[in-house]
C-alpha cells in the first residue's frame, strides 16, 4: 500500500516542535534537586577560580575557599538527609556571566563563590542564608588621588561582566551624568590589570574582593579602595528557583553553623588566618552586619536589611 504525507501547516509543524521539546527537556520544575541527587548518585558544585577568598584555584588547581567550606558542609547535610553516605562531587566552573543560566538549565546544584543576593536576582534563582555582607566600592592607583564617585568624571572605569557592580556603575554614571566611560571585563583578574596597567583608573567592584586582589598585587601600598561604598552586597548560596524543600535541607545546614557557632572558625581560617596559595592573609574582621545575621539568619536580598 503507497502511501501519501499530508502537508503541514507551519503553524502546525512550530506546536508539534515545542510538544517534542517539552517532552524531550527534564522537567527541572516537577524533578527536586534532592531527587536528582538520589537519582544521579551526584552533586554538581558550581565555583569560581578566582573570587579569594570564597572560590578559587589552589596552586594544585583544585577549588577551594569559605564558600566552598560552606557547601562542603551542606553536601554532607545531603548525604545525611537522603542516607547516602557515597554521593560524589562534582565540579563545574562558572563565571558572573554564566553562573545563573548554569543554575537555571540544571547544570549545577550549588553555586559556591561571590555571588550577591538581590530581589531582581530572586526572579531567577534563590539563595541560602546569607554568609557574609560586603559593600560595593572601587580601587584606584593611590597616586591618582581618587577618593569619591565624582572624582571618577570622564574616567575609564571597568568592572566585571554580568555583576550587580557593573550595572550600578553604569546607573550612577548615567544618574550623576559623571561622563565616565564604563567598559567590562571577563573575570576580577582581568579588571584589577586594567588599573594595574593604566587601561583604566577604577575599578568597581564588592571590596572583600578588591581587598584580596591589593593583597596579591606586587605593590598592595600602591592601591587605595574608596572610603565611599556605592551599596551594600549580601552574599548567598545560589539554588534553582521552586524548589522548596532543597533550600529548607540546605538553609537548615547553613543554620546550625550559626547556631553551633562553627561559623567562626571557617570565617577565621579563610578571613584572620594566611591563606593559600601565597600565605596572605586578608585581616578582615566580621562585620556587625554579618554578626546580626548569625545571631538572626536571614536569605534576603533586601540591602536595607543589612544597614
């Protein structure tokens, strides 16, 4: 028997293509994180190579850092809940620009670096209970006398693509008609050169980062970070938006640190203490604002929670 293929209509062929993606892509939303993890065997860590200290390479190229401390402890908080004691790490590099896409898609459980908590980023993903509170400032050669955001008018100011620093930057550059001219870079390395080498005079950035890259410079006494912090940036633990019962395993993990008081002793040893590779040793204190949240946990992306 011959037979005959019916023409389709494009508006018919575009349904049929979106019914066999739907059914082709894992349904994230209906499969919990704690699900895939039982099902899989695995947890994927999402981190960073050069955010010191919360998620970086060792001279070994291995991840480390607080943050990763951080979700070393929620992994084993996993293992306890879901009573597999032999779930695997595995590791996954992102940048600013990826690291949400990365959790959205499903390619990584856990996103362990410098990542800020704000409610337009709510949208997308959700986060843990905050770990530590910095404020966006910039650093400058201490030679060009660069205090305050004014001072930066018709300067070249770079800071990192796909950050909530690059795009206050360029808000308040527009909102104060500062005149500068606003260029990005792939990763904080890359920006903290641009100053270095005089492609550019600032370099905007959350100051616990700029901290560490002085730290590491050649000349750390050549640096100067501005007095004048352009916001307030919580940090959390990212996670895939919707799913409920993950982020209360997770959140409770991070809560009993605080509870327990082990916090102190991870903040000391990546904050107070010398850190690998090179042995520097940051000296940054907790701030009250991320005392208040130990003694009172809280995951939200709210700044003026924290002032």
């Amino acid at each position: 028997v011959q037979t005959c293929a019916l023409p389709i209509s494009p508006a018919r062929l575009a349904l049929a293509l979106v019914a066999s993606a739907a059914l082709a892509t894992p349904a994230l939303a209906q499969t919990g994180t704690l699900e895939k993890i039982k099902g899989s065997g695995s947890i994927t860590i999402g981190h960073r190579d050069a955010s010191i200290p919360f998620s970086y390479y060792d001279d070994k190229q291995q991840p480390i850092g607080y943050a990763m401390d951080l979700c070393y402890r929620i992994v084993d908080a996993v293992r306890a809940e879901l009573k597999m004691p032999k779930i695997d790490i595995k590791y996954q590099l992102v940048t600013s620009a990826n690291r949400i896409p990365l959790m959205a898609n499903g390619t990584i459980d856990l996103e362990c670096g410098s990542t800020t908590n704000n409610l337009e980023r709510q949208k997308q993903v959700w986060f843990t209970i905050t770990h530590f509170v910095t404020a966006n400032r910039f650093v400058t050669k201490r030679s060009a006398n660069l205090r305050k955001l004014d001072d930066l008018k018709g300067k070249t100011v770079v800071s990192t693509a796909g950050t909530t620093n690059i795009k206050q930057i360029t808000e308040l550059n527009a909102q104060k008609n500062l005149g500068a001219s606003i260029v990005s870079a792939n990763g904080h390395a890359e920006a903290f050169q641009m100053v270095e080498t005089g492609r550019a005079v600032a370099f905007a950035m959350d100051d616990i980062l700029l901290y560490s890259l002085v730290a590491q410079s050649r000349t750390p006494g050549d640096y100067a970070i501005s007095s004048e912090a352009l916001s307030v940036e919580p940090y959390g633990i990212m996670l895939r938006k919707d799913d409920a019962s993950f982020k209360k395993m997770v959140n409770g993990a991070i809560n009993d640190l605080y509870k327990s008081g082990q916090i102190n002793a991870i903040y000391e040893k990546w904050f107070l203490k010398p850190i690998p590779p090179r042995g520097i040793n940051l000296n940054v204190p907790m701030s009250e604002q991320f005392k208040k949240v130990v003694a009172n946990p809280t995951d939200s992306g709210d700044p003026n929670v924290y002032k």
